[in-house]
C-alpha cells in the first residue's frame, strides 16, 4: 500500500507556471555520491539477485542470480583468481579460481550498509564450462550452495530461445552508476527497458557467438547480474563494458544449455527437488484472417490520424493503435506492427502490445544509455568492482534530514510509509481498444458506463476501458463503469473528507481487480485503500484535465540508508535518513473551498473536502514545527531548526484560487521534478518594494534575479533590487 505522501518544498519562487527547478545545494564536507545501475531505480522486488563479495586474494563485489534453489549463476571473472581490469578477445584468459570459503552472497537491498549475515549460505562448489576460459565467450560460472534457499523464489533461466535483436528486456545488479571514483555500489537496482543492441559477431565492440551487447547504464559491481526477459527469465549474464558503463556484453545462457541443462538436475538431485523444465520452444504465430480493402477514400472524420489524441470513443485508423504509457489522458495513435521492420526511425515492435514504441529514455550525464551508439573504446573493461573492504561502511544514525515529514500533520500514515507495497511498474506501452470492438453500444453487449459502452460478449468492460475512466469526477455510481466505485464529494471516505469533484475508484481491499492493470496504485487514506490513477510529472495533459486533482508525489519506505537523494537513484528520495521511492499519483487537490459543496471546506493540506474550514496563520508566517499544536492554518515545515518553521499550504500549479487573494502557486516540491501545470506546487504570498515580507523572508522577482516588478516571498537570497529613485530596500529583504 502506498503511503498518502510527505512533503519538502524547494523554497525558490518560480519564473513562470512552467517551475524552473530549485538549485541544488549540498553541506560542506558531503561527498554526493550515485547509486547501481544509470537511470535505474532501487529494486526491494528482485530477491533472486544477490550481491556477491570476494573477501580474498583481491576484495571485490559482484552481482549474482538464483536460477534455481541452491545453484546461482554469475560472471566467471567474479571468482577467478587472475581478473584483469580489460579485455582483449583471445588474450584475456581467466585462470584459476577463489575458495569457495572467501566468497560471501546475500541479497539484503543494501549490501555495503549492511552487517554482514549471520548465517550465510556456503558456497559448495563453482562450477564452469569446459572447452574455454577466456573472458570472451566464457565469462560464466555457477555457484553451488551447501542448501536450498526457500525462502528465495529463483529465477527460471531460459535455454532454448535465443536472445533476439530489439529485445526488450530489465537489468539487475548491486554496480555503481558511474565510472567516476566515489560512486557507490552495493544497492540492488533494476533498470528497465533495455534493449539487445547486437548479437555476437555482428556487434561493433569484439564478442563471440555466444555473447550479445545490451543497453548503456550497467556499471561497475553489476557483473554476474541477469538480463530479465518480459516472461521474468534469465536470458543474459552481465560481463563487461566500454568505458563510463557504455555498451555492456553479456554472456548469452542459450549458448550454453547443453552445460546449464545437466548442471541444474544435477543441484535439483543434491537439493531433492523436482527441477522447474526447460522453457518450451516458442510457439508459431498465429495466422491472421485476410481482409481485403473495398475503398480507398479517406478514413471518417471520427477516426483520429497517427500521433493524435485517442480514446475507447475515439478511435484510431485500422492500421493504427491507440497507446498510452502511464495515463489513458496521454494516449495517442501509433502504428501496429508485426516486428521492428514494419516501425519508422528508432522505435522498435513491442511484441506484447504489436505497436511501434520508442521507450522513454533515462540516464545522466555520466552513464546514460540509449539502444544503439557508436563503437565504444576498446578494449572493454571488466564489470567488478574492486577494493570492497575500503567500501563498507556503516552510516551514523545521525544521517543528513533534509527536510521535514508532515507529521505533525498526521498525514496518513506518515510513519509506517508503506511497507508492503507492490513492485515498481513496468513501463510498456497499453494498448486502448475502441468501444465498437469491446461490444460496440449497450444492446450489443451491455448497459454503457462513464468510460464508453461495457461491451464484449460477458459484458464486462476491458482494463483498458476501466483505466480510461479510473480517476474522472462523479456525482454517483452511474457516472462510472459498474466494476469501478463513486466517491462522491460527499461520500467522507478519505482520510480527513471527501475527494473534490467525487472520483471513479474502487476498494483495494474489497475488488478483484488489479489496479497497477487499469494504470493505478492502491494508496493509504488513513486505514482505507483505494485505486488512484497514475500520471507523470512534468506533462501537461493528466488527470483527466481535473483542476480539483493534482498530480502528487506517494512514498514507498525501503530498508536503504542514505544521506542525500543521488544515494537513491533516480525516482527516489532521501528523507529521515533513508530511501523512499516516489509514485506521482492523481491525488484530490482542491483549490479553495469553491471546490467542496457547501457546507464543508477546503483543505489546504490534504486537497480533500472537509467539514470544518482550517484556521490558523497564513502561508509565510512563522512558526514551531514542534509545537504540540500546529499554529498554521496549513501546516508548519522546519526550515533550519527544529523549533524553526514556515505556514505552507498546497495547491495545483496553472489554477488559480487555491493560495487566497495575497498569493498564488509558483513553488515546487524537490520530490515533483520538472514540475508543470496539473502538478501538485505549494503557494507563495505576492510582494513588492511597497509591500516587503515578514522578517526572515526575501523577495525575491519572478524571473529569480533584479526586477523593479513583483515577486514572491521566500528564503531564497536573490532579492528586488529596490533602488534606482524608488526610496531604498523595504525592511526585511
């Protein structure tokens, strides 16, 4: 369950409702540091990969898959005694290999922060395949445990179809980010949406037939990590890279099965378990009926084109789909396809979904990635991570707090955050069939909801039909499909009241339906659980264009120590001294009591309607975030100390009326990156030369530097520049 949310806000006003981003700052004597795997995430899900230690000869830390209950598979070069830091093909053999007893596995989250286990699995045996041992081709190992780990679901591997080009596919490892000295390593993170750049001799970069190049973003301390398929299957061993974590080689498993298929019956005959089999061979398309064309004239004025909007309602052209990647209000006609050769430029055929899909591309700077480059440098350099003993370390409890919970809020369940959450979404394209295909009108099929008609031969609308209408206002039940619940503006089924506008939603705890299938996450309102639509930061069209919604940051707590956000990845947050993963969710946000019936009242904390009208001090007075009652008529946020604080208040950005008649909202929360209009922003009293701010505040210009116009009071320090004839700088800034 999603936790309801937290809030810190980049106290810098903004020059536009397009919200410039806060600067970021850090404490002197911090060394910023990165976590596994570029552009990922932190990944609490996959316990099949362990982190795997080398405490002697040469301390080192690799990554390592369970494919079976007591047999891993990692790189050969983890557990060789002679590694070299490159690789030549042909001339990088890999002798010799370490005491089973100087090996250490686990798959706690975060290995280096970690004390090491009590009771560790001993390592058996290693294992390797014969007939070669150089790195190129070779790099593969099994590790036979002295025991079944049962508690630990593994990870099929698959043997018999081959890696294929364009293949999508997720990496896993406990690596660093970046090839730059002091990045960390030892947090297990995923990454998602790769794609197999090159298979064996037809790479740029030198590989064997029984290798396959991957997407950038894989990193020191991330050999031996697998390359998932979309089925959940090991395909792929991580072995090695160009410099700064480009184009990474992996050892392909199919290469292998004639070594891997004895090897695991013979660890399901020493564990005394019945062996999972061997993937089945794919099956053979099959045939679509022929239709033939009986006009040529133009496709109706209601059938939307390629790259235009779409809906159930609105239906693309035959030969288009109609594609969304997080919320049905960002889905547009895209080509269909039958493999990457009927699709345009770089996008490839998503062989779920049958469209042409170009993924969303993460990274930075330092180790971004992308499916195809330009030949890397070679040679390629190994993917171990070295020097381990100098790298554990055991954070202080004293760990840097940026920034302030809303506890004193009692925002719903603050303290737990959420800790038996669902796993991170995968992002693939869904796929929105038009209403007439579902069934068409109510007497072909059913009563028509809110989304469009119910169709389909039970009458039971599709997931795609139901995430189109998850998330849009309603009065009563018939203004949603009959699977999906009303909660009305007057319903109080929130945490503190009713959500504005009311809400298409269902009971997670009292549905069969899976809300991450209809483009939602289950959220928290303080002891009831229900389905909330997803969105993105930074795009304009979410929520369904709902002014009374906003798109919001949720938190799901992980076991993981950090000290400033870059400790957590990307798409997580460091708060209180650990790692939180932000979901942005559309979360009720009215702005002003406008958006509640009469008689409840706007709540300018939880956006929901409420019975009483809030009281208290405005937005920028100052205030005890300790206090045992809260003095704002918001809520009270640290900003130096903690008997230190500002009023804060919340609201949407781009609609106007939710900050009062003295401010308007232009500041960003640091959890919203690229903030835009329809995301949750937090408001910011108007000043002037003539009308200055409380002490302690600068005014500071719309444009963030000099102006002899307005601006916005905040703690940053660029101020108006108040000279020039106009009387001085006002007192306070």
């Amino acid at each position: 369950m999603h936790t309801r949310r937290f809030f810190t806000i980049g106290l810098a006003a903004v020059s536009s409702l397009a919200c410039a981003a806060t600067p970021e700052t850090e404490a002197a004597g911090t060394r910023r540091t990165s976590s596994a795997l570029a552009g990922g995430v932190i990944d609490p899900d996959t316990a099949a990969v362990f982190a795997l230690e080398v405490t002697a000869p040469n301390p080192a830390l690799c990554s390592a898959v369970l494919v079976a209950p007591n047999l891993l598979l990692t790189a050969r070069h983890c557990v060789s005694v002679d590694t070299r830091a490159e690789v030549v093909c042909g001339q990088s053999p890999l002798d010799g290999l370490v005491a089973p007893e100087a090996v250490v596995i686990d798959n706690v989250l975060s290995y280096l922060d970690a004390p090491r286990p009590s009771e560790p699995p001993l390592i058996a045996r290693f294992e390797v395949p014969p007939n070669g041992s150089d790195t190129c081709g070779y790099d593969l190992a099994a590790v036979v445990l002295d025991r079944n780990l049962v508690a630990t679901p593994p990870l099929l591997p698959r043997l018999v179809e081959p890696p294929e080009l364009g293949e999508r596919y997720t990496a896993v490892g406990y690596g660093e980010s970046t090839a730059n000295a002091g990045s960390r390593a030892g947090l297990r993170m995923r990454l998602e949406d790769q794609v197999v750049s090159c298979l064996g001799g037809d790479c740029a970069v030198p590989m064997t037939a029984s290798e396959f190049g991957g997407g950038d973003g894989v990193c020191l301390g991330d050999s031996g990590g697998p390359a998932i398929d979309a089925e959940g299957r090991v395909f792929g061993i991580a072995s090695r890279s160009a410099a700064g974590c480009e184009t990474p080689v992996y050892t392909s498993l199919p290469a292998f099965a004639d070594w891997l298929d004895p090897l695991l019956d013979e660890a399901a005959e020493l564990g005394g378990y019945d062996r999972a089999p061997l993937d089945p061979p794919p099956e053979p398309p099959e045939e679509e009926p022929t239709t033939t064309t009986t006009s040529s004239a133009p496709p109706p004025p209601s059938w939307a084109q390629l790259g235009d909007a779409c809906t159930a309602e609105l239906a693309c052209e035959p030969e288009l789909a109609c594609v969304y990647e997080t919320t049905p209000d960002d889905a547009r006609c895209r080509e269909r396809c039958d493999d990457d050769s009927d699709c345009p430029g770089a996008q490839t055929c998503d062989q779920e979904a049958s469209v042409c899909w170009e993924p969303p591309k993460t990274g930075n700077a330092d180790c971004s990635f992308s499916p195809a480059r330009t030949a890397p440098a070679w040679p390629l350099s190994l993917l171990v991570l070295g020097g381990v003993a100098i790298w554990r370390r055991r954070r202080s409890q004293d760990a840097l707090a940026t920034c302030s919970l809303l506890a004193a809020a009692g925002i719903g369940g603050v303290a737990g955050c959420g800790n038996d959450l669902s796993p991170s979404d995968p992002r693939r394209p869904i796929v929105i069939e038009p209403a007439a295909a579902q069934g068409g009108a109510a007497d072909q099929g059913g009563a028509a909801g809110a989304g469009g008609a119910e169709g389909g031969a039970s009458g039971a609308p599709s997931d795609s039909m139901l995430a189109d209408a998850l998330g849009r206002a309603c009065g009563g039940s018939e203004d949603c499909p009959s699977e999906l619940t009303c909660l009305s503006d007057t319903s109080y089924a929130l945490a503190y009241g009713s959500p504005p506008g009311g809400v298409c939603s269902f009971d997670c705890d009292d549905s069969a339906l899976d809300c991450a299938a209809v483009g939602g996450r289950c959220v928290d309102f303080a002891g009831s659980s229900f389905c909330m639509q997803r969105c993105a930061f930074g795009r304009v069209d979410k929520c369904h264009g709902r002014d009374d919604f906003a798109c919001e940051p949720t938190y799901r707590h992980v076991e993981v120590s950090c000290d400033v956000d870059d400790d957590c990845g990307s798409s997580a947050v460091c708060r209180n001294g650990d790692c939180h993963i932000v979901y942005p969710l559309c979360l009720p946000r009215c702005n002003g009591s406008a958006d509640c019936p009469a008689p409840t009242a706007c709540d300018p904390v939880s956006g929901e309607c409420v019975d009483t009208a809030p009281s208290g001090n405005p937005v920028g007075s100052a205030c005890d975030p300790s206090a045992s009652r809260d003095e704002c008529r918001g809520v009270c946020l640290a900003s130096g100390s903690d008997t230190e604080g500002r009023c804060h208040e919340f609201c949407t950005l781009g609609v106007s009326g939710g900050c009062g008649a003295d401010a308007d909202c232009v500041l960003v929360l640091d959890s919203a990156p690229g903030s835009a209009p329809g995301d949750i922003g937090a408001c910011a009293t108007r000043c002037s030369c003539d009308a200055p701010c409380a002490d302690g505040l600068a005014c500071v210009s719309l444009e963030g530097s000099a102006s002899d116009t307005a601006g916005y009071c905040s703690s940053a320090t660029a101020t108006l520049d108040c000279t020039g004839g106009r009387g001085g700088a006002p007192a306070g800034l």
